[in-house]
C-alpha cells in the first residue's frame, strides 16, 4: 500500500509556532487576565465574554485571517457552521471522490445537500468535474479519507480558483492544524474548520477562522447563552493551543522511529509499517496473520489505549492501538483484521514496541524479537 501522508512540522518550527502564539497572547491580554478563568455571558455589544472574544482574535491574527469564531460541539460542529455560512439547503457542494467524513454526511444530509464528487488526487479530473456542474461551494478535508490520497490542498484550492474565482472553499482542517505549515485558509481556501479537542484544549470546542463575512454570520446565528463558549473554556483552549504544536511535533518524530525500526523487523510478525493520515497522521502496521482485534485486546491489558477520546486529546498520553479509521475501512473492509493504527501520543518508541511486541505474542502473530 502506498500513502502520501502530511509533511508534519520539524520540532524546530513546532516551537517557533508557540513562541509566536504566545507573543500574541500578550498582546491581547494583560498578564492579570491570563492568570485568571476568564469571564462569563454574554456581554453587551459582542455577545459573548471578553475572554472568548479576544482568543478568538488571537487565533484570527495566528493564522492570519480576518476573523474566528469558538463554537460549541467541537470539529464536526466547526464544518456544520462552516458549510451554514457558505451555503443556502439544497445547493451543490463539491467533496472529493471518497467516503464522506461521517459526522459531515449529518450535516450535508439535514441541509439537503448535493454532492458533486471530483478526484481530487487528478487535476483533470478535478477540471472535468467543475466543467461538468458548477457548485455553489467547495469542501476539502485537509487529511485523507483514503489510504492512496496524495492531493496538495493548496494545490486543489488553486484548480478550483482557476475555474470559479470566488466560490466559497471550506477546508476541514481536523487533524492538520497546528501539524502542518499551513492550514486550508493559509493556502487560499474562504474558512478552515477545526476541533480544538484535538489540539489539547477542553472537550467540545470546535474553531472557524478566515473570511469575516462568513464568521459574522456564524456568529449572528449562534447568539444565544447557552450557545456561546465561556471565557474560562476559551482560555483553556488557547492554554492548549500554546503546548499543541511541540507535543505533535515529538509524536512525529517518534512516528518516524517506528517506521524505520519496524521496517528493520525489530517485532516479528510485522509486515508492514508506514505512515498515514488516516485521520490523524499514524504508524498503520500491515500484520502477517489476520489478528488484529486480538492484538488490540491484548495491547489494552498492557497498558495501551484501545479508542480514541477525541484522536489526539489531552487525555490521551499512552500510546493508542486501534483499528483502521472508519474511511479507510469503507474503502477496503478488509483492513479490520489485518491492519493495526498506532498513534504513540506521549509515549517513547521503545514503549511502543515493547507493548506490540507483547501483544502480538499472545495473539498468536508473533510478536517479540
């Protein structure tokens, strides 16, 4: 199997993305307002706590948009928001050839959404496409949906700009942000969706940044009480920003020493190792006997984390053995038992090993070396 995962930020970048982070921080906040929880409701003329207002603010000025707004019900609420903001029920959104995010199906379903399909691994193909039916917005998942992806959104965005200058672009950027060097609307796309559950912050968080037109109305629609996020959530997710990109940075580096040490066949039953977007950039491990769910079970009672919390949330430190995501299995069923997802988080490779090691011994594929 070939994949075309992300490039992932070198550690060097990584900190420079926080010290840039937190240089913005200071200039929004005084010192006494970061050391506190931050306030509450929604105050008069913004609607929303003063707190939450300036993070979002400081993530418009981090990834150089005009606007962001925090919203309630974290990346799948994001690109609800997001395709509300770019598109009336009914119309045409274009998505890449490839089993639709199955939270985004929801959304696209309850708006009565067409779908205008187009490979968008293919420049022609994708050309054909928008000759063929001209959509009223656009939906680029900055991950894979599957394992032979290999587009360059930037790339994607430019085809589509090329043929529709000014259609609405929503890239959903739930697993690249703060990984990568740019996000969707850092390579020219109106809005780039997010989770910040992903990215260390409290659960349920989810971010829109880029065009202010688009935010404002997100944000006029989204004006209740119980609908805003509270100063004290907002700060927790901007703490979490601020630790996000070196943390991810670490796990990339381990994820490479995996590869490379799997591949030289340090664990026994093992055919395979490589790198994935698959939707968080992962080790995918090709075993040689169809164990999988016994590896997972066994991995579990070694220490390792069986499922996810929100992929890569700040309650996730040990490494996470699990299945294949489920885009990948629409794509090929048959990776469920023959095909490991390891994401190592916080751990060292050596834990890693040492618990796949273990692991596939009492599965019966092997294991230890």
């Amino acid at each position: 199997m070939q994949t075309y995962p992300l490039e992932s930020l070198t550690l060097a970048e990584a900190k420079q993305l926080q010290f840039r982070l937190v240089d913005i921080t200071t200039r929004y906040f005084r010192g006494r307002d970061i050391l506190s929880q931050g306030d509450l409701g929604v105050v008069a003329e913004q609607n929303k706590p003063t707190a939450t207002r300036k993070v979002e603010q400081i993530i418009a000025d981090f990834f150089d948009t005009e606007a962001a707004v925090l919203v309630q019900g974290a990346g799948t609420a994001a690109i609800r928001w997001g395709l509300y903001s770019i598109l009336q029920p009914g119309q045409t959104l274009l998505v890449h050839d490839a089993p639709l995010y199955p939270t985004t199906r929801v959304t696209v379903e309850a708006m009565g959404l067409s779908l205008a399909a187009a490979d968008m691994n293919d420049p022609r193909k994708l050309a054909e496409a928008l000759d063929g039916r001209k959509p009223e917005a656009a939906l680029i998942q900055h991950t894979r949906q599957k394992p032979e992806d290999g587009y360059v959104l930037a790339e994607v965005v430019a085809g589509i700009r090329r043929k529709y200058p000014k259609l609405p672009i929503l890239a959903d950027d739930n697993y690249a942000a703060l990984k990568v060097r740019r996000i969707g609307v850092q390579c020219g796309a109106d809005l780039s969706a997010f989770s910040l559950f992903k990215l260390l912050g409290p659960e349920g968080i989810g971010c829109i940044a880029g065009r202010g037109d688009f935010i404002r109305k997100i944000a006029g629609a989204n004006y209740s009480g119980g609908g805003q996020v509270q100063g004290h959530t907002a700060l927790a997710a901007l703490r979490g920003m601020i630790y996000a990109p070196v943390a991810l940075a670490l796990q990339a580096e381990v994820n490479e020493e995996l590869v490379s040490r799997l591949e030289a066949g340090e664990v026994a039953g093992v055919r395979k190792a490589f790198l994935a977007n698959a939707q968080s950039k992962v080790l995918l491990v090709e075993l040689e006997q169809p164990v999988a769910k016994a590896v997972i079970a066994a991995a579990e009672e070694l220490g390792a984390a069986p499922h996810p919390v929100g992929a890569e949330s700040i309650y996730e430190f040990v490494p996470m053995v699990y299945r294949v995501s489920g885009t990948f299995l629409a794509a090929d069923p048959s990776l469920e038992d023959r095909m490991l997802r390891i994401n190592p988080l916080r751990a060292g490779a050596d834990t890693v090993i040492r618990i796949l090691g273990a692991a596939l011994a009492q599965a019966g594929g092997q294991g230890r070396r």
